[in-house]
C-alpha cells in the first residue's frame, strides 16, 4: 500500500518552512532530509540542468558544514549535513534522469516511510500548469494539497527582504535594497516572478482546476500557526493531533518599508484581500489590520 503523501505547494514565503518542520517532527509523518524537491517544476530541459546544479552547490555546503562539524566535534550535526548532502546528490541525479513513470523520485520520496506520511514542500509548484498539477496528484492515490496564503503586504515584503539578501546585500542595507526592490516593482512589475508567486486567485484556480475539492487545503498562514489551525490540518492529513510546535518561523533580516510605498503596495493588492474574504474565509487580524492601515 503506497503511504499517503502531501504536496505543500506554496505561497512563497507563507509558512511552507514551518509546515514542514511541523510535519518532519510529527511521529506519523516520515519526510526526506531536504523541504523542496522540486520534481515537478523541472521537466523542462534547461530548467533541470538548472535545478541540479543548484542541488550540487547546496551539497557541496552542506559537506562544507559537515567538515566544520566535525572539527568542531558535532558528531550529531555531521550525520545531519551528511543526510542532506547524499539527498541533494540523489536529487540531482532523478532532475536529469528519465521522468517516464516517475519512479525514481516515487522512490526517493517514500523510501522509509513504512505507512507514515511524506511530504515534498515545495511552494514553486504553485506555478505549474493544470496538467502538471494533476499528473502529480495522480501519481499518488492518497495525495493531499496544502496552499497557504499570508496577508499579501507581509508576504510581498518578506519575498523582497529574501530577494536583497540574496543579492548579497550586507544586513544593514537589506531594507534599503527591499525598499528599492518594491519601488522597481511598483513601476515597472519586476521581477515579475515576485508577482507571480504571489498571485493567490492564479494559484487556486490551477489548483482547483486540478485537484479535487476534498484534497485541497487552502489555507491562512496566520491561522495555520494557531492550535485550532494545526489541529484542523492534522485532521485534513489524516494526522493523530498534535500540539502545534513553538520554533521561531524562517523571517528573514528585519527591516521597516517606507510608508509611502506600503500604501502605493496595498491599494495594489486590495483584490488580493477582497478574494481571499470571498474564497478562502473571513480575514485573519492582521490582514484587516492591514486593510485599517491603508484606509487611515
């Protein structure tokens, strides 16, 4: 019998690392050493010879940390970096293997679980088509899929404290390279993947189009990190109940937005909110709270 899994496909910078450490540490759930396997956004050629190199640097890092590890007497933590090195190597080589069947990457995902449930936590699937999207979930009988959603302003303006990090920015000028970032997005709408990854109604409606209403969770972030939240997806997953964890959540450098920009975001990202109270549910407090704020 193939072990239920679930697919966390998103949004970007919505919660998806608290998922899946709430999930690697719940007993009935088995999930590989590393969150985002992503399979199904790398079927094009160019994009999976992409993907595995980027696989291959995070290796060589994490052998890095295992050496340093070692030196340092952490025998734990050498045996954790070594776990996610060998996971990366075998990722890299399922992207640039033959896809027919998927069977190497079904191995990979549920090698171990004996009955418990596993997950690939990888929010970019929000951006595959419809029948990308259902060839996954048809590839495993028992899929369930989990999409969070966060007050759009907040999302948008961690997704760029990530972006200038990863520019290299030292910590100190991040928010000033955030706020140039937002500047640029508002005037000309780049990156546009920034804006992609945040288009909610697009990514329910492939989702929808796709999986079938009673294994689709749509879901507030802000909610999700509740008790009743955590229960209700535990019970979504077929999980036994248990307490939601307390570890900090992956927020990046701090940094203030200009307010002048907030408002410009937020008058643009209204219809974000108006259908998330239609589709999804009453808003959680902070998107009100934010909606409060722009209309002061």
């Amino acid at each position: 019998m193939t072990p239920p899994v679930a697919f966390g496909v998103g949004a970007t910078k919505a919660g998806t690392s608290w998922l899946y450490r709430a999930l690697a540490d719940h007993p009935g759930c088995h999930l590989p050493p590393v969150k985002e396997l992503h399979y199904w956004d790398s079927f094009d050629p160019a994009q999976a010879a992409w993907q595995a190199r980027a696989f291959r640097r995070n290796r060589d890092g994490h052998l890095r940390a295992a050496d340093a590890a070692r030196e340092a007497g952490d025998g734990a933590r050498v045996a954790s970096r070594l776990r996610q090195a060998a996971a990366l190597d075998r990722l890299a080589e399922i992207v640039e293997g033959p896809r027919a069947g998927d069977g190497p990457y079904r191995d990979f995902l549920l090698d171990g679980a004996q009955g418990r449930l596993v997950a690939d936590v990888t929010p970019a699937y929000a951006l595959a088509d419809a029948p990308t999207l259902r060839r996954m979930i048809e590839a495993f009988p028992e899929s369930r899929v989990v999409y969070l959603v966060r007050d759009p302003v907040a999302r948008l303006w961690s997704h760029l404290r990530m972006e200038a990090t990863r520019s290299g920015a030292p910590e100190a000028e991040v928010g000033a390279k955030a706020n140039a970032l937002l500047r640029r997005f508002l005037d000309e709408g780049a990156p546009p993947g920034v804006a992609l990854r945040g288009d909610y109604p697009a990514a329910v409606a492939r989702l929808r189009e796709a999986v079938p209403p009673a294994r689709l969770c749509v879901e507030y972030a802000e909610r999700l990190f509740t008790d009743q939240g955590w229960r209700d997806l535990q019970a979504f997953l077929g999980l036994d109940p248990r307490p939601a964890p307390r570890e900090v959540r992956h927020s990046g450098v701090d940094a203030p937005m200009d307010e002048p920009l907030r408002r410009r975001i937020s008058l643009r990202l209204r219809p974000h909110y108006d259908w998330a109270a239609r589709e999804v549910g009453p808003l959680p407090p902070a998107w009100a709270a934010t909606l409060e704020r722009t209309a002061a």
